[in-house]
C-alpha cells in the first residue's frame, strides 16, 4: 500500500528539523534576555508547566532543568497550579515560571499564571509557535517560533520546536552555551527523517492487524517524552496505549505483555543495560519490542533496532527520538482509515468558556 502524503499531518512531522533550526536562531536571539532574567530573579525553583502535550514536555524539562542548573525544578498541568496552588506554589519560594503552549491561547495556562502571579510568583517565560498570542503579549520574555505552527490538530513539529526552546531557556538559566550537539540535531534529525521513512511506512501499516497494545518506556527526561508519543497514538490512531519508565514496567504493567503487545523502548545511553534488560524479557513473555537507540543492544532485547546518532549525550538527543515515533503512527492512522490531521473529538485550543478556538 502506498503512503498517502496529502495530509497537513505528513509535512508537518517530515518537516520538523527546519522547524527546530528557527528555534536555534530564536534561542540565539533571546539568551542574554534570559540571562540578565536569571540573574534578576535569582530563582531558587524553577516551575515547567503546560496542558496536554506541552505538559509532558515540561515533565522532561524539569528532569533537564534539575540537570543542567542544579535548582530544584517541578513540572505541574495548568489545571492544578490553578485549581490547586496551595499544592503546587508553596509561599516563601523564588520562583520562576516557564510555560509551553503551542497556541498562547488556552484558558488554563492563563487562569494558572493570573493564580502564580497573585501569589507572589516572579517572571513568566513562554515558550510557543504564535508571537501575538495572548501568552506571548502576558509573559515577561517569549520564545516563539512561527515556523513550527501546525494544520492538524496532534502535536508534531510544534512540539519537538517547544522542546529545543526548552534546551535553549534552560541552558540560558545555567550560564551554559548550546553545546554543538544541539546545534547538530537539524541536520541530525533530516537525516533520520529520510532514512526511516521507508521503515515507518511498512512498519506502521502492518501494526494494526497484529498489535492491540502499545506501551512507550522511556526513563529520566525521556519519560516525558515517551507520554508525548503515547499520547499521540491515541490521538491520531484511537489505539490502546500507556507509558511508563522502564523499570516500573516490571511493577505491575508487564502482566499485560502478551504477543498482541507492542513495545517501544527510548533507549539511553546511562542506562542501556537496564533497558535493553526490560525489553528482553518482555519479549520473553510474548511481546514484540521496538528499540530507538543511541548504542547497539543485545540481539535478545529488541526485534528491531532503530540507531540514533552518535556523539550526543542523553540531555541533548531527546528530540531526535520523535520523528521517526510520528511517521509511524501516522502510517498505522491511515492504516485503521482515520484522518492524521482531525483525531477524534479534538480541538486545536481548549476555552473554558465553551468555545473552542483553532489557529
């Protein structure tokens, strides 16, 4: 069967790593806003927070954050630092917000930050794809990259932009330059999109008669993205599917593992050993394991191996694990005849007060 390249969906996931080279100029631009930020709040928590996908990616953000800077970071939804801030913003805390949104224009976020700001919270930076947004005009420094806005309404190219803003206002906050291998992950991620696509396609299209599960694993800053790519197979393909790190998979959710169980592993290099264990016995219970990797594995602990490149460290390859996520599911919707760029009973943006708003 042949791809069916006529949807927004097709370009928006192929054409990420032009997106994320506009996010490297962006970072450029706005680092010694950041910095001189940094220096003027002088944090002492750092807050990652954002609604639906971008939640998960300030869930790997924090991870990163914690790394990187040494300050104690935290990642909550919207929804609970408005609804719930006597949990999610002690008193007597430096804090500074970061906030993801592919719009700028979600009620939550903007309910979340009127909250943080009553009391007491220091600056906001935003990080979107819309620089007149609602967001953009509230936060003290915005990043914005126009060039990752999207069609469709799953989060693809808009996403992976968010998240190498993400490397840029986080290393800002470190004093710590954008490493060369970030600078890379353009041309790094271009190369993989060719490379796999062919892979993608046959891979993606054969999943729906043989899988009716599928578990992403993925641990320390890629367990938010391992919920990212989980949730975009149950956006785009209606398909059963959860994520886990990988050791909490042996706690209970590998009972599920059987031969109709399909699952993709996001391998890191620190703990590779470990991983490539979890992947080998639950294959040994019947399931089928798909491994994105930056190092060779055992023959034993994956069916297929997909290899990253090399000469990155696991705080700087995170991106390029979700292109070649994203062209498979893609196949696997138009696969089950679903549409990639309309999920079902989704909207670009959520407003409370009842109206749902597209880009």
């Amino acid at each position: 069967m042949s791809l069916n390249t006529s949807y927004h969906a097709y370009d928006e996931i192929n054409q990420q790593p032009a997106a994320w080279a506009s996010a490297l100029a962006e970072i450029d631009r706005q680092t010694p806003a950041l910095r001189a930020l940094f220096a003027q709040q002088q944090p002492d928590q750092l807050l990652f927070m954002g609604c639906g996908s971008p939640f998960f990616l300030a869930r790997s953000a924090a991870n990163l954050a914690r790394a990187l800077t040494g300050i104690e970071s935290v990642a909550h939804p919207a929804s609970d630092v408005w609804l719930f801030p006597e949990q999610t913003l002690p008193p007597g805390r430096r804090t500074l917000l970061v906030v993801f949104s592919r719009s700028g224009e979600t009620t939550e976020l903007m309910k979340a930050i009127e909250v943080y700001r009553a009391r007491g919270g220091g600056a906001v930076v935003a990080a979107t794809c819309y620089p007149n947004s609602t967001l953009a005009k509230t936060a003290d420094i915005t990043l914005a990259v126009p060039d990752a806005q999207e069609v469709s309404l799953a989060q693809t190219r808009s996403f992976t932009s968010m998240a190498m803003l993400a490397q840029g206002i986080i290393r800002a906050f470190g004093g710590l330059p954008i490493s060369d291998g970030i600078r890379r992950l353009p041309a790094l991620g271009a190369q993989i999109v060719e490379e796999q696509r062919g892979f993608a396609h046959d891979f993606g299209s054969a999943m729906s008669g043989r899988f009716e599960r599928f578990y992403f694993l993925g641990s320390g800053a890629l367990y938010g993205l391992a919920c990212e790519a989980m949730l975009k197979m149950k956006e785009m393909s209606l398909s059963l599917s959860e994520a886990y790190h990988f050791m909490e998979f042996r706690h209970g959710p590998m009972s599920m593992a059987n031969d109709r169980t399909l699952i993709i592993g996001m391998v890191s290099r620190t703990a590779a050993e470990y991983e490539a264990a979890v992947l080998s016995e639950m294959r040994g219970r019947g399931a089928t394991a798909l491994a994105l990797t930056p190092q060779a594995l055992p023959t034993a602990s994956a069916d297929v191996q997909i290899m990253l490149p090399g000469g990155l460290d696991d705080l700087e390859r995170g991106v390029l694990y979700m292109p070649t996520l994203h062209q498979i599911i893609y196949a696997h919707t138009l696969a089950k005849e679903l549409n990639p760029d309309l999920p079902n009973n989704l909207t670009a943006v959520i407003n409370l007060d009842g109206v749902h708003h597209a880009n």
